[in-house]
C-alpha cells in the first residue's frame, strides 16, 4: 500500500485526542488518517451529538449511509470475482451475509473499533447494531479521506482478508426473512415489507420500510429487493427476542 507521507506528518505532530484517535486508526488499518474530524465524527453515536439545527446532529449517521453504499458495492465487485461460476441468489445471499449487521458487529468487536465509539454509558439502552452502524461510518471517513480505490483496498485486504471466514459464512444460514416470518405466524401478528425504488440508469436502490402490527420497525436499503428485505428483518429481529441471531 503506497504511504501518505502528507498524512504521517501530519499525524506526527498531532496531540492529545487527535493522536490518540490517529494512532487507533495506524493500528487497526496500517495508515494514518489525512482528515482527522471524519474519524471522529464516524465514531460519534447520535446520544452524544449535539444539535447542529432542528432535526440534524453531528453524529455519524450520514457517515453511516455512505459507507453502507460503498462497502455493498465492494463487497458485490469481491464475490463477482472470487466466486466465478455462482448464480445471482448465491451472490446475493453472501454479500447479506458479509453485510449483515450481526456480521459488522463481530468485525467491529474483532478489530477493536468497538472501543472507539462514543456513546451513552449506559449499556443497556444502546441499540445492538452501534458497533456495526460506526463500522460502516468509518467507511465512509475511509471514503471522503483516502478515495474508491483506497478504501476498496482496505475492506478487502485488512478486513474481510484477515477477520472474516468465507467458508464459514457460506454454510451459515441467516435467512432473517424467514425467521422473522416463522415468529410473527406463532404470534399470530401480521408483517408487512413496503417496497419502492430510487431509479439510477437501469437498475435503481431498493428501499424497504418492514411493518410489523401496523407498525413501522426497520427500514433498509440494497441493490435488490431480496436484500433489502433481509437487512429489514435482521433488524427488526435483533429486537424481538424469539427471533434474535445466534
């Protein structure tokens, strides 16, 4: 990987939190920061921003969104090319597998970058996906920092190389829609996946909004309708005790 001088220097010469938070960043992915502010603001959760105006924080949501996109595009672009002969629905499945917030958590946990998000103290009230959703923000830092190829480089050689187990997760069944289906049938309570699309040339982003006893639960966001769908139930299943991942 090509250094950035620019970026060493400059985290050299950095002090107290910045250095520290630099120094996390050297540890776990082999390069310094160029941008130090993205860093922190990927580790920031919602409970501790502030109020940018009404309705907006400076936490790392929108970090959060981005880095959602680029690493499903990464992850899609890896399992095209190592899996050759694989159909469409065996693609699909395994990059929600590798995309799974279950998934991101135990990678953010196994990294380290678990110790780095900011957050209410009290554990109980945080939600089960903060490790993974600061995951994905730092993505997005990763991204706007360092550029495509950079941080395409970065989820495939330092992360998913080295932390993730492919075989492994092509026998692991996570089929959260099916899960999720199987518990509202014994409960008795009526589900619903509400589908549109954002069209961007030929094939668009595909949204969906899970309701479940009329309520809305989980929205969720892929490049098909199948795993949009799966992302929406994995969430709604981490909150539902009789339909949680192992």
């Amino acid at each position: 990987m090509v250094l950035d001088f620019k970026s060493t220097i400059k985290a050299k010469f950095a002090k107290g939190e910045e250095k520290e938070l630099s120094d996390s960043i050297k540890n776990i992915f082999g390069f310094y920061p160029g941008n130090i502010f993205l860093y922190a603001l990927a580790f920031r959760h919602k409970s501790v921003a502030e109020d940018l105006q009404v309705g907006v924080k400076n936490s790392n949501e929108r970090l959060e969104y981005l880095g959602d996109a680029i690493l499903s595009a990464v992850v899609a672009d890896y399992l095209f090319k190592i899996f050759p002969y694989k159909d469409e629905g065996f693609l699909t499945k395994m990059r929600s597998k590798m995309v799974s917030r279950a998934q991101l958590n135990k990678v953010s946990v196994k990294l380290g970058i678990d110790s780095l998000v900011q957050a209410t103290v009290d554990k109980g009230s945080q939600p089960k996906s903060l490790n993974g959703d600061a995951f994905e923000a730092l993505i997005g830092a990763v991204y706007l920092d360092k550029g495509y190829d950079f941080t395409k480089k970065i989820i495939i050689e330092r992360i998913y190389k080295t932390s993730v187990d492919l075989d492994e997760l092509e026998q692991k069944e996570t089929n959260y829609k099916s899960r999720l289906i199987e518990w509202s049938q014994k409960e008795k309570i009526e589900i619903d996946f509400k589908h549109h699309q954002d069209m961007k040339g030929k094939k668009g982003v595909h949204h969906i909004e899970l309701y479940i006893g009329g309520k809305i639960v989980a929205k969720a966001r892929d490049f098909s309708i199948k795993g949009a769908e799966q992302i929406a139930a994995e969430k709604a299943c981490e909150q539902i005790e009789g339909c949680k991942s192992n």
